[in-house]
C-alpha cells in the first residue's frame, strides 16, 4: 500500500452496486470510512425483485430463484450481526426433493439415505455410496468431475443426476467442475482435517437447516443493506480507473479515492485500468455462468409444503422454487408462484417451456414471466480464481469470482469477509 496507516484511508470507492459491492460499501462504511458506490444499471443486480402483471393480479418476482444457504452460521449472518441496522425475516427452506426416474423422492443428505434412496436401483446405491466415500479419501480433489466419475460403472440416469448437481452447484458441466465443489459443506469443513471423521460425519447430515428464504423476496436483503447503508450510491457507469491520481471516472464525473474495490467482473477489469499481462491472462480464463429462469403463476397448487425440487431427467435440468410457499404475498391471493432455473443453452426457452408442460402437463397459467441472467460472476471450475488483492496498488477486488465457497450471496458474502480480514490484516481497518 502507499499509505503509512489506516488514517490516511478515509475515502472508499466501491465499483459496482451489486450485493458484493453494497455489503462492501455498508461494511467499510461501518467501519468509519467515507463511501461512494458506483453502479451504472439496476441497484442489487440480481438480488432483486419486481412485480410482473398477471390474469388475476401481481406477482412479485426475483431476478432468478433464490435460497439463502449457511444462513445460520455462515457468512452473511457474520455481516448481518455487525453491520446490518435492520434484517429481514427469513422462513425456512424445508427439504429438497429429486425427481428422477419417474420417481419422486427426498434428497439423500446423509449417506444412510442413499440405502433407501428409492430413484435408483439398490446397486447404484452401492456406488453411489462407494463413489461419496472414495471422492473424501482421496488427496487429489482438483480432479474433474468427470474424471473421478469414469472410474465408476454409472448408470446413464445417475450421470445425468451427476451433470445436473454440477450445473446448479457450480454453473458448468461436469468436465469442468472440481470434486472439491461436492465437499463444500460447512459441517465437512469445520472438521478437524481427519477424512475419515469427516466421512463418518455425513451419516448423520440428514438435511439443510442453515437454509432459508427472505419474506418479501430477494428484493427485501438489497433492501436491508440500503436502509443501514448512509453512504452514496451513484448511478454512473465507471469508465476508468487513474492509478496514478488516485481517481475514478465515469462519463460525467471523477471520483478521488485512497481506497478503491472492484466488485464488478475482475475479468473485465483490464477494460478500465492497466494490468500486468500476467494477471490479465489469469482473469480471463474466468468462465461466467449464465441460467434462464421461467416465473410461473398458477392457481394450482402444485407444490404442496416448502423446499425445492430438483428435475434430472428433463433436458435441461432445472431447479424448482416455490416462493409463494414462504411468502404468500409474493403471489395473488390463491395462487402459487414458482420459479423454474434452467442451465443457458441454445434454443433454452422453448426446451424450457417443454419441460415445464412435461412435468406439469396440467399446469393453468395464470402469468409466466423470462430472465435471462448471471447468478454468479465466475462458474466454480478447475481455473484458478484472483486473489482479493491485485498486483495494483490501492486496489482491490471483491465478489463471487474471487473466493471458491458456496454460491450465490453466500459466496459474494464470504468474499466481502475475506476483503475486510485482508484490509485488517494491512492495518487499513
């Protein structure tokens, strides 16, 4: 850093007014400095709802579902206790059930399930079982997906269970995602670093209770961070970054800083300020993750009690929630709103709207809404991500393509965290 101590730290510039960049702003804001967001579109990027009109009235939608995970423990409870002067009131996810096979089933959290996982024949379970067991034994866990699953004998409908937990736990097919996404759980990683506690610790994870859904939508955690933030939030695209003079442009003004975080695309951060080629060449390799997701209002009632199904059979697979269920106000009265995520492929909105008629053939459509999105700025794959701090001085990035836990606002929240331990660890906090 160019700065003899954290009093010379005052002015914070934080580039991009998504949930990555508001935390960010809300917690050094917190902590005593002065704080301008900048943010050239919509405020929250995809943590965000808004009404869409329907037959019998309004639905208010997310921009793409939304479930918060280690929600409990995690860290965006850590970020909620310190800073948040305000919260929202969370209700609980419930259990997650596949639809496979032609069978509906609960998911199998903990290895015991999978003995009487009955979407599957009882030798596949054995693999199944072999196949968990051997991928925390085995040191090497930046393997592919693909290439630990091959050493397997995987039924054609197994695989297809593998590809579709790959797409919704890391954005990307199976030849691209790291086994150590499969181990990613809270529980597992506060073990005591011995596999065979960790493995023996699965048998009794018999579902997900650190996971919950905010009533009022997405729309109300942006909201929160707003209400305890008393920053400034400027709507202005920033167009480059002065390392020199320490200022921020946009089109319409400059922006002194001595601190400044990046929380848009770190791939795209060589489009704004010089790079060394060497750190130019790592961010680009970053893989952005694109879903379409499918709103549907309906006077049916098509999921009965909260918690989320996941299709593995359809092509492409989706992830079903129901957040109507949690917040009843989220649909018109007697109805149920259901947000269908869909892996982006071509030709996507009509195969997914055929999978929505198959699964749901009598479905009566009251409103049906599309979202074309980025739920996370970089897919979990074997490339390695940017650290927190970059070869630039004064200059530091944050988001969910610089930290590999989690996902979604869970993975942008442990990335704010990781930001404030290193500017701590700097003496800039």
């Amino acid at each position: 850093m160019s700065f003899d101590s954290k009093t010379h730290v005052n002015r914070v510039t934080v580039i991009g007014g998504g949930i990555s960049g508001l935390l960010t702003g809300l917690a050094l804001q917190r902590e005593g400095k002065k704080v301008t967001v900048l943010e050239r579109g919509e405020i929250g990027n995809v943590v965000r709802s808004y009404p869409v009109e329907g037959d019998s009235g309004t639905y208010i939608v997310d921009t793409g579902p939304h479930i918060l995970t280690r929600l409990i423990s995690g860290p965006l409870r850590s970020l909620m206790d310190r800073y948040f002067t305000c919260e929202p009131t969370f209700v609980p996810h419930g259990d997650y059930s596949l639809r496979m096979n032609g069978a509906r089933g609960r998911f199998p959290w903990a290895l015991k399930d999978f003995l009487t996982f009955d979407t599957v024949p009882p030798r596949e379970r054995i693999t199944l079982i072999r196949c968990i067991v051997d991928g925390i034994l085995l040191p090497d866990k930046s393997l592919s997906v693909e290439q630990f699953t091959n050493r397997y004998d995987l039924s054609p409908s197994t695989g297809r269970l593998v590809a579709a937990l790959c797409h919704f736990l890391a954005g990307v097919s199976p030849q691209e995602v790291p086994i150590s996404r499969f181990w990613d759980s809270q529980k597992y990683k506060d073990g005591d670093g011995n596999m065979v506690k960790k493995a023996l610790s699965l048998l009794g994870q018999n579902t997900r209770q650190d996971q919950f859904y905010p009533v009022g939508g997405i729309q109300s955690l942006t909201d929160c961070v707003l209400k305890s933030f008393t920053g400034t939030v400027i709507r202005e695209e920033s167009t480059h970054i002065d390392v020199g003079q320490h200022v921020v442009s946009t089109e319409e003004h400059e922006y002194p800083y001595d601190l400044v975080v990046y929380s848009g695309m770190v791939k795209d951060l060589p489009r704004i300020t010089d790079v060394p080629p060497e750190y130019r060449a790592t961010v680009s390799q970053l893989e952005t993750t694109t879903a379409f997701a499918v709103w549907v209002g309906t006077p049916d009632t098509v999921i009965e009690r909260a918690g989320s199904e996941i299709w593995v059979d359809t092509d492409p697979p989706c992830w079903v929630v129901p957040t109507s269920l949690y917040d009843p106000g989220l649909s018109p009265e007697g109805h149920q709103l259901l947000g269908f995520a869909f892996p982006y492929e071509d030709n996507i909105e009509k195969k997914a709207l055929q999978a929505v008629e198959e699964m749901i053939p009598d479905i009566s459509i009251d409103m049906i809404h599309t979202q074309v999105l980025q739920p996370d700025k970089a897919a979990w794959t074997t490339v390695p991500f940017p650290p927190i701090t970059t070869p630039i001085p004064d200059l530091y990035v944050v988001g969910t393509d610089t930290v590999k836990k989690s996902m979604g606002i869970t993975r942008a929240s442990y990335s704010v965290v990781d930001l404030l331990n290193v500017l701590r660890g700097e003496s800039l906090l």
